[in-house]
C-alpha cells in the first residue's frame, strides 16, 4: 500500500487541507503546532475509522463548521488506485472506497484492502514515535532486556506489562516466606484453628447432654403453647357463635311464614307493566278520532282550488320567451354596434390603399400571396439586408486596421535591419571568442567552488555553536565540583582533618587548573581545512576572470547576444509581416464577396416585389413595411366581410324573437302593448297558477301521510290492547280490580324474601362456615361452653412459666461452655477457613498457569518467529552502529536477550548505553515490519523517532530508510537541520500560516 494523495476537508485544525505527489520516502517538516501530529491522526482516522467519543483518544473534529473528514488516495499492490473517503456520520464515521476499476464499497471493502488489520496493531507494528524510546531510557536493568524483547516481538510493551501484572497477582496470593500474602496468612490461621479445635474437644460430651436437655424443654414448651392457642381460639370461636345464634334463629322463622304464600303466581313487575299499557291506549284512542277529522278537511280543499292546466303545458315556452328578453336587447344593441363598426373598417381599408399608393380590389387581394413562407423569404430578405449593412461597416474598419497594422510592422523590419551587425562584424567577434573558450568552465567551477563554501561554513558556525555549548557545560560541572572542593578543604581546616583538607585543596586547584587550561591550537579541524583551500581556489578563480581578455570577452559575448536577439526578433516582425499580407487580402476578398452578396439580393427584392405587385423602389427599400400593410389590408377585408355576416344574423335573430310574443299573447285576457308588457303579464300568469299546482300537490301529499299515519295509529291501538288481555290471562284473572288485589299479595311475599335474604346477608358477614355452622348448631347454651374453655386455658397459661425458667438455667450452662467455643463451632470455621483456602488457591493456580502459557509462547516465539527476525534486526543494527555490533540472540531463560559486539564481547541489554538501546529498539521495530509482517505492505509512519541521536546515528539512520525498499516511509519531524540529507521533492512543509486554504 502506498499513500499518494491526502486531501482534509476538516480535521482539527486543518481545513481543506492537501498534500499531493508522495513519494516512497516522504519527510513531512513543519514548525511546532503546525499540523504534524493532526495529519498523522487523519491518516489512522481515514483508514481505521474517527476514535469513539467515550475514547480518551482525540476526535479532531473541527471548531469552524467546516465538513468532518476528508479522503486517501493510496496504490494497493493487488487492486490498483483506492480512494478512500470518510466523513462524520455514525461512530467511526461513514466510509466509502472508489477502486480503479470501478468497484465501490464501504466498511466490508476496505477491511479487505487492508488485510483485516485493526487500529491497535497497525499502530504498534507500523507507527512509532519518541514515546517508545522515552519508555527505553525510563527502563533499567532487567525490565530493559524484556521491554526491547517485547517490542520486538510485538510492537509494544504488552508482553512485559502482561508477564509484569501475572508475577504481581502471583505474589499478592503466596510467597514461600512470605507473611502478607493472603494464602500465607489463611495457613496461618488454619493452624491456630486447628490447636483450638482439639482443645474443644475434650468438653463435648457435657456439651451434648446440655443440648439435648435444652432441646426437650423447648419441644414441651411449644406443645404447651400450642394447645394455648387452640384453647384460645375455641373460646373466640364460641364467643363468636353467642352473636351469631339470635340470626339463625330469626331466619327460621322468617322461611315458616313464607311457606303460607307459597301458592301465589303472579307476574314479575306485572302491576306497573299494566298501568304502563293503561297509559299507551288512552293516547292512541285520542290520535286516531284527530287524524279521522283532518283526512275530511283536505278532501274538501283539494276538491275546490284546481289550477289552469292548459296554461301550464305552455311554461316552457313563456318561460324561455320571457328569459330571451335580455337577448333581444342584447341583440339590437349588438345590432348598432357592427353596424358603427362594418363603418370604421371600410375607413380603415381606404387609409391603407392611399398609404400604398396601390388600386386593387378585394379580389385581386386575395390573391396576394402573404403565406407563413412568403412572410419568411420577406423577413430573411431583410434580415439579409441589415447584416449586409453591418457587414459594409465592419469590413471598412478591418481594412483600416489591418493597413495600419502592415504598415507599421514594415518600418520596425526596417529599423532593425539597419541595427544588425554586418557579416564582416560577425566574423570578427566569434574569431575572437575563440581564444577565450574556456571562460564558461571557468565561471561554473567558480560557482560550484562558492556553493560548497557556503556549505561548509554554515556546518563549521554549527560545529563552533555546539563545542561552546559543550565547553561551557563542562567549565560549569569543574566550577561546581571546585565549589565542592573548596568546601571540602573549608570544612577539613574546621575540623583540623588535615587529609580531608589536602583533599579538598588539590581537588579545588585541579579544578581551577582545567577551567584555566586554553585549548591546544593545533586542533583545527577538517572543516577548517577545507575552507581554507575553497577560499584560496576561489580567488584564484576571480584573478583569471579579472584578466583584460576575459573582460574584453566578457563584452563580445554581451554584443553578440544582443545581434542574435535582434536576428530573432527580426524573424518574428517577417513573420508577423507575412501574416498582416494574409489578413489585409481576406478582407480585399471579403469586400469583393459583400458587393456579389448585395446584387443577389436585390434580384430576391424585386422578384419578391413583383409577387407582391409592388413597384420597383418600394421592393427594394420598403418590402418589409409593405409586406405588413397588405397582410394588414387582406385581414380588414375579411373582419368586414365578417362583420357584415354577424350584422344579418343579427337582425334575423331579432324578427324571431318578435314573431314568437306574436303567438303567446293570444293565452292572456287583455291585449297588452310592447313585448315587456306581453312578457310580465305571461310570467305573472304562469307563477300565479304554478303556486296553484304546487299547493295542490302540497295537499296531495299531506292527505297521503295523514291516511298512512292513520293505519299506523290503527294498527299499534290494536297491538296494545292484546298485550293488554294477555297480561290479565297471565294472573289468572279477568278484571283489572281483581289484577290488584292479587298483585297485594304478591308484594307481601317479596318482603318476606328480602327480610330472609339481608339475615343470611348478616349471617354471611361472620367467618363460621357450613360447616362450623352445622358444628356449633348443638350449641344452644354458648355461656356455659365459654365458662370451661377459659379455666382450661388459666391452667395452661400458669404451667408455661416454670418451663420456661428451667430451660433458661440450661441455656445458662450451655453459654458458659460456648463462651471457649464450642466444638462444631471451631469445626465450622476451620472448615469454612479450609473452603476459602481453596477458593484462593484455584485463583493462584489460575495465573500461575496463565503465566506458564506466556512463558511457553514466548519459548515458541523465540524458536519459530524469533530467528528470522532477529536476522533482518542484527543487519539493521550492524548498519546503524557501524558494524559495532553484529549479533543479537535470545537469553535461554525469561524473555531477554543478549548482544555480541564485533570485538566478541557478549553483552546484556542492562550493560549497554541508552543510544545503543534506542538503536536495538528501532531496528526491532523495522525489522518486525519487514519480516514477520512483510506480507501486509503498509506504509511506515515515523513522528521524530531520532531526535536524541547524535549527528552521526542520526545520518547512518536516514541512510537506513533511503536503502528500505518495497514499503513506504512518512517521516514528520519539526527539525530543520534534517531537511538537508534528503532531496527536495522528498520534502513537503506544513506552514502554520497555511492551515486553511
């Protein structure tokens, strides 16, 4: 995989942010603050999804409104070109992937493209930063050996923390001597149990015996307590019947007297429902004589009001008379009108004749063709006209400017003809540039010599700037150590100590003699060396260029540029010459066409002139506006032609109108005069006898319902009074009055049931069953049965006391051998204490075999995984140090490993120096990458790994990752002095000032 494109839209504070073209080997450089660490974050974002917001991990999101996300553009060895974009959207964002082919995807895809590797592992294998050496130098002795162990095997430092946290929780359970531990301590409180269980042991027989009295006394205690409460419930219970027994009595009475009613049958609610059918029959008599008289009364009115019928068939056609009496109106009014108009078009028809100057009738005008086509070749005609006109205009201004453009360009050839250096000249000059041939290899040796003089004395200020810095810090320990001496021989002449004090003033003197020493002179440096000899051969370079015939070279060359210069330009001016020629004859020709143009279209003018039988001067200046005159004319004939036909209408409309008021008149009695007058009376006539015929129907229809309501009256009258008759058969009876009486004693034995059932009611509200009932029926003297119960349960009740002492001086006893403790005690928690100890100890069992399987997989790891690793680690390592050290093995028990110098030497990780740890630690990690995940080709992302290396490391490991071939390297540092030992388009700056673009 390989990044080649990032563009952000918004991520922290970088907004429409873009880095393009990477390379394989790319150094991103910007400024503290400047983005680095924001890109790189963008760059996992993208691939593994925006962190979670319950994560302690930055979200990035940014604070300007500005769209959440952006996209990658990387190569994939296996499907090309990938775009890769993820915005704000769920959690991790919404991604979607865009392959060359076409192919596009989400979440599934690009977990393909990148192998199904997570965020976690792709951090600790393929992203390292200053942190993981920050972890190398806070490490010391063993901890070292097993941390760059882990790392290398892993990436991190989990195999450490992980075999770390299983040794603590081991030891926080069991040490063999230990006394804090809690399975230590549980062993020693089992073995104190244990000593005070055999104690217990001894006093268990008189301890049982105890037991078992106590427990006696307490069973014959509850047998006396329980027949208390079963005595005190029966004395309840009685008292309880005492109340209850009056009720069974009255309800045996009350079933006695009911049996005397016992023959009665009478129905249920029947005396209301009698009154109820009294009530409806009486109504319906009244209705039904109501309804009789009202049925004779619109007979009779129906017989006496008979409207007109015969004027009645004619409505519609006094109807629609009457309503064409607008129309009529409307008619002579529209009558006039055409008339004013058939008037004004025949004016208007003579105006356009004389506008014309034509004499032509209406026929020979109709025959003028003013078609959509003809109007078309008359509008193309003129169109053509006018862009003729404007064409005349424009070719005259080309023309112009074109002469003067041709002009112009032939006095400038001629001036700079007269410029040029002759053949004679030419000769001259190059003959004697010639002696001076080797003044161009001269000045670049110059400029080179001067380019690597600046170079060497920027790196010699540097040099300088770092031992002052040195040799102040040294100056600054001596002067602090002579302090010390100084005090150490102040404290001695104290003392009267005159060793501590000879001590003490040599140490001082020392001191004082080195912060005095002057460096030796004769350490100049190469550098220096070196800038001396560039100094010397760039002026030595400068003397020959001084030379008079280098100058007067110097000066040729000046004159012959110039002299080619102007042969160039001069060429240009020739052709732009050539081109003015062109362009001034394709408007010649352009005239020439324009003036063929023009006399095509005056034939189409006349022979379109002559269609339209218009003279010759007015087809030639005047065809449009003519054109539009005779089409105006053609349509005045017809509107007046149309004009005159609605006239005739008009007038036909109004004589059948009048003929048809001729004929109705004859239905009315007087003999009216205008039409109005005819209209009103008819329509008068014909409401007066329509109210007739609609109040006749009105009455028709009233009679109708009145007939129907009377057979509905009938019929419910007839049905009342059989439910009447049935209700009488169903008592028994034949008269209302004897209905009555039986409906008396019917009532009385509904009394008597009520009375029964609100006595049970008050029976069921005690809580005796039937079953008690049926018990306690015997019980016809309950006092005498409460009497007997209360002395046996005084009796029970003074009995219970001297139990009860008895069993507390045996509770006594029982305590004073329990205060010790008693044995079943001791054995219940030396049991339980024995169960807990287990439980703890299947724990530690547990981690210990936690630990056994950490120990063997990294046994495993170390020889299957390990070997080919460790091979490409020790080439990097033997790189980086110069070949300083050349073999790295595994230590053959725990999870450190052992170094070998080239000298043989065997080193630990603990003996080493903190660079030549940091070094183990960086080519673990490359290694780790290249080899046993050199199938999942990701780019490398470094963040300022080799800040503490000196200018040497740091030089060896950039040329390191220049020699890494198949895999892409980001490299982010804020180091300027780094950006030299790269070539420029390896370099891509993050400028503050261009965060938002």
């Amino acid at each position: 995989m390989k990044i080649t494109d990032i563009h952000i839209y918004g991520y922290g504070k970088l907004t429409d942010f873009m880095l393009t073209g990477i390379q394989s080997l790319q150094v991103i450089y910007g400024e503290n603050e400047a983005g680095k660490s924001t890109i790189m974050s963008f760059i996992h974002s993208i691939l593994f999804g925006f962190p979670a917001k319950v994560q302690s991990e930055l979200r990035y999101e940014p604070k300007e409104g500005a769209k959440y996300g952006g996209r990658l553009t990387a190569i994939f060895p296996d499907k090309g070109k990938a775009v890769i974009e993820r915005v704000k959207g769920k959690a991790s964002g919404d991604v979607s992937v865009l392959l060359e082919d076409g192919t596009k995807g989400g979440e599934e895809l690009l977990n393909d493209l990148l192998h199904h590797i997570d965020k976690g592992l792709y951090q600790s294998i393929f992203s390292f930063n200053i942190h993981g050496l920050q972890n190398v130098n806070q490490m010391k002795g063993e901890e070292l050996g097993r941390y760059l162990f882990s790392a290398g095997s892993l990436g991190t430092d989990h195999l450490v923390s992980a075999e770390n946290i299983l040794q603590k929780e081991l030891e926080s359970r069991f040490k063999p001597n230990g006394k804090k531990p809690s399975l230590n301590v549980k062993l020693k409180e089992m073995k104190q149990l244990h000593q005070d269980l055999k104690k217990a042991e001894q006093n268990n027989e008189q301890y049982w015996t105890l037991l078992r009295e106590k427990e006696n006394l307490e069973n014959d205690l509850n047998r006396l307590h329980q027949r208390l409460d079963q005595a005190q419930q029966e004395l309840f219970r009685l008292k309880e019947w005492q109340d209850l027994y009056p009720l069974i009595a009255e309800e045996q009475e009350l079933i006695k007297e009911r049996e005397k009613f016992a023959h009665i049958s009478f129905p249920a609610n029947g005396l209301s429902l009698l009154e109820k059918l009294e009530s409806v029959i009486q109504p319906l008599e009244g209705r039904r004589a109501s309804l009789e008289s009202r049925i004779i009364l619109l007979e009779q009115e129906l017989e006496n009001n008979q409207p007109d019928h015969f004027l009645l068939k004619h409505e519609h056609s006094i109807n629609a008379a009457v309503e064409g009496l607008p129309f009529l109106e409307k008619l002579n009014q529209e009558e006039k009108e055409l008339s004013i108009k058939l008037e004004n078009i025949t004016e208007e028809i003579l105006n356009l004749q004389e506008r014309l100057h034509l004499q032509i009738d209406e026929q020979q005008l109709e025959q003028v063709d003013t078609s959509v086509f003809m109007m078309e070749k008359v509008k193309n005609a003129q169109n053509r006209r006018n862009r003729l006109q404007a064409m005349k205009q424009e070719l005259d201004d080309r023309f112009n400017d074109e002469k003067s453009v041709l002009e112009n360009t032939e006095r400038k050839i001629g001036e700079l003809k007269e410029q040029l250096l002759n053949e004679e000249e030419l000769s001259a000059i190059k003959e004697t540039l010639s002696f001076t041939a080797d003044r161009h290899n001269i000045e670049k040796e110059l400029q080179d010599t001067q380019e690597r003089l600046q170079f060497l004395q920027r790196a010699e200020k540097k040099e300088q700037e770092t031992r002052r810095q040195k040799t102040y810090q040294e100056k600054r320990q001596l002067f602090f150590l002579g302090v010390l001496f100084a005090a150490l021989f102040g404290w001695g002449i104290f003392s009267e100590s005159w060793v501590i004090a000879g001590a003490g003033f040599a140490g001082a003197a020392f001191c004082f003699a080195i912060v005095n020493k002057k460096e030796p002179k004769g350490q100049d440096s190469f550098i220096k060396n070196e800038i001396k000899a560039l100094n010397e051969k760039e002026r030595s370079l400068l003397d020959k260029l001084k030379q008079p015939d280098f100058q007067h070279a110097a000066s040729l060359e000046a004159q012959l540029k110039k002299d080619s210069d102007r042969q160039n330009q001069l060429i240009q001016l020739l052709f732009q010459l050539e081109q003015a020629n062109e362009k001034y004859e394709k408007v010649i020709a352009s005239f020439e066409k324009w003036e063929n143009e023009c006399a095509e279209l005056e034939n189409e003018l006349l022979q379109l002139g002559k269609q339209l039988f218009l003279p010759h001067d007015i087809s030639k200046t005047f065809l449009s506006e003519a054109f539009n005159m005779i089409e105006q004319l053609k349509v005045l004939y017809r509107e007046k032609k149309y004009t005159a036909e609605r006239k005739a209408s008009a007038e036909k409309g109004i004589n059948e109108k009048l003929h048809t008021f001729d004929k109705l008149k004859g239905l009315l009695d007087s003999e009216p005069g205008s039409v109005q007058e005819i209209g009103y009376q008819l329509k008068k006539r014909l409401k007066e006898e329509t109210e007739k015929h609609i109040k006749q129907g009105e009455r028709e229809a009233a009679l109708h319902e009145l007939k129907l309501e009377h057979s509905t009256v009938l019929a419910e009258l007839s049905h009342f009074q059989k439910d009447y008759e049935h209700q009488l058969s169903l008592a028994g009876t034949d008269a209302a009055e004897e209905y009555r009486e039986k409906a008396a004693e019917a009532q009385k034995l509904a009394e008597l049931e009520e009375k029964i059932k609100q006595v049970r009611k008050q029976i069921n509200l005690n809580s005796f069953s039937q079953e008690e009932i049926n018990k306690y029926s015997n019980v016809t003297k309950p006092e005498a049965e409460i009497q007997a119960v209360s002395e046996e349960a005084a009796l029970l009740q003074e009995s219970i006391p001297g139990l009860q002492r008895k069993l507390a001086e045996v509770k006594y006893e029982i305590q004073i051998l329990e205060e010790g403790g008693t044995y079943a005690e001791l054995l219940h928690k030396f049991a339980l204490l024995k169960s807990e100890f287990e439980e703890e100890a299947r724990d530690w069992a547990k981690y210990a075999a936690a630990k056994d399987i950490l120990d063997r997989t990294i046994n495993s790891f170390k020889n299957e995984r390990l070997p080919k690793m460790l091979a490409k680690a020790e080439q990097f390592l033997s790189f980086l140090t110069n070949g300083g050290y050349v073999r790295i093995f595994p230590k053959e028990e725990g999870s450190g490993f052992l170094i070998e110098s080239k000298t043989g030497a065997v080193f630990e990780a603990k003996e080493l120096s903190q660079a030549t740890a940091e070094q183990i630690y960086v080519s673990f990690r490359l290694a780790l990458a290249m080899t046993i995940y050199g199938k999942y080709p990701f780019p490398i992302i470094i963040d300022d790994s080799f800040v503490n290396f000196d200018h040497v490391r740091t030089e060896r490991m950039i040329n390191l990752l220049k020699n890494l071939t198949g895999r892409q390297i980001l490299f982010f540092t804020c180091h300027k002095h780094l950006l030299p030992h790269f070539q420029e388009e390896q370099i891509q700056s993050v400028a503050k000032e261009k965060l938002s673009v």
